[in-house]
C-alpha cells in the first residue's frame, strides 16, 4: 500500500501552495501509517519529534530493522513535510522529488531487514 501510495506522489508536480501542502501532508501520511503498520509504534497519533525519539529508541533495541541511516531518513521526510504543512515552506521539485526518495528509501530499508528477519525465524524454526 505505501509503495502505491508513494508511487501515485511520484507523478504529481505540486505547484501551488496548496498542492505542495497536499503533497507532504500524503507523503508524511504514508510514511507514518506504514510505521505504524510495520513498528508497531502509534506514529499518527505523535508529532515529529515524538515519533523521531520513539524510533531512536527502538533502533537501540532493534538495530537491525530501524538503523540510523534509516532514522535520518525518516527524519529528513518528516521534517521537510511539517514545514511543507506547517510553515508554509515550498520546496522546489529536487527537494520533493530527494523527500520522496528518502522516503521510499527508508520503507524499502525496513521491508529488507524485516525479510531478512522473517526468514532467520523461518530457518531457526525449522532448525529446532
């Protein structure tokens, strides 16, 4: 679902200051619904820096699924998007199209350490 979602972003252009607004507003939606979805960490419900703290520590206890580069990452999206929605900044297309990269950068992180964790269970299960 965040792969479409980010995939559908990739083909907007956002012009006005309502459109790049849209624009963050869906990509930072994505980005924490799919945190949510996959970390189990309430991101919808937390501001940014909230949520950056709660990675921060889960990436001390779960290195191997949030590392760092992954949590500045997730940080740089999430910060260009507040003051996209926020600030009334409007970032130029590079910068969008470098926020969406990240983006898609970070989540594409996750779902490789959590396959790779999913088939280390799958392997010790059936070693046991």
């Amino acid at each position: 679902e965040a792969v479409r979602r980010l995939r559908q972003l990739s083909d907007q252009t956002p012009v006005t200051d309502e459109e790049v607004k849209d624009y963050f507003v869906e990509l930072s939606d994505t980005l924490r619904s799919y945190l949510e979805y996959t970390i189990n960490v309430p991101a919808l419900e937390r501001t940014s820096s909230e949520l950056m703290r709660a990675h921060r520590r889960l990436s001390a206890v779960s290195i191997d699924l949030v590392g760092d580069e992954t949590i500045d990452q997730i940080g740089r999206s999430l910060d260009v998007s507040d003051l996209a929605k926020f600030a009334s900044y409007r970032p130029d297309q590079t910068e969008n199209e470098e926020v969406l990269d990240l983006t898609k950068l970070s989540i594409e992180s996750i779902e490789r350490a959590r396959r790779r964790r999913i088939a280390e269970t799958e392997t010790a299960d059936v070693n046991v």
